[in-house]
C-alpha cells in the first residue's frame, strides 16, 4: 500500500519503498547504531546492510494512510540499547513525519546484533 494526501491541487502518492529507504537512512544516523539488518534474517545471523540498501532494514505498512513500521537494526558494543532506541524511535518518527506530512502510528525497533566497531 502506498501513502496518499490530497490537496487542492491534486494527489501525492509516496510508494511503500521510498518510505522504508527514508526511514532507514534516518536510523543509521542515529548514535550507537552500526547498520541496519536484512529483515529476512536467517540461521540467526544478522546480516548487515550497507546505506544504499538501508530500506531492506525495514518492514512497514501503512493502515489508513499511517504508517507502522519495524526497524531491524545492528547496535555497536557497549552502548545502551534503551537509550539508542529510544533515540532511533524519537529521530525517526520525527524525519518521516516532516517528509511525508503522515502520522506514524508505531515504530518497533528489532535488535538483531551487537557488532565491535574497529577504531582504526
């Protein structure tokens, strides 16, 4: 399903794909956040994603015209992951909400590894 607004002009329909890449270059932005997770993880390894396929990170839908979505994402060793998403989920909500002019109705972030960032 896609997004859709009215205005005196006409329609603006935003696909489901431009939503998700969004919403998934807004998440790796965040703090504590190495990259996003292939959502169709299997064997339980958490693959993770470089920043063009951000949006593979993502599963939304979209119910009456807002939008609810899972963030499946990789969070660097040592950090909080109750401050990180809770960062994730303010930054995120915020970005798509002034892209689209949609409500998000819920966001769920899904931690689907730890990963040891080298300082190099």
């Amino acid at each position: 399903m896609k997004g859709k607004m009215s205005t005196q002009m006409g329609n603006i329909v935003i696909d489901r794909d431009v939503l998700a890449k969004y919403a998934g270059t807004a998440t790796m932005e965040c703090i504590g956040i190495v990259g996003m997770s292939s959502v169709t993880v299997q064997d339980g390894v958490a693959k993770l994603l470089k920043v063009e396929n951000a949006g593979r990170g993502v599963s939304l839908s979209i119910v009456n015209n807002k939008i609810r979505m899972d963030l499946h994402v990789i969070v660097a060793y040592g950090v909080s992951i109750r401050a990180v998403a809770h960062n994730v989920l303010e930054n995120v909500k915020y970005k798509v909400e002034e892209f689209t002019g949609m409500e998000v109705e819920s966001i769920n972030v899904i931690v689907e590894g730890v990963r040891i960032i080298d300082e190099d």
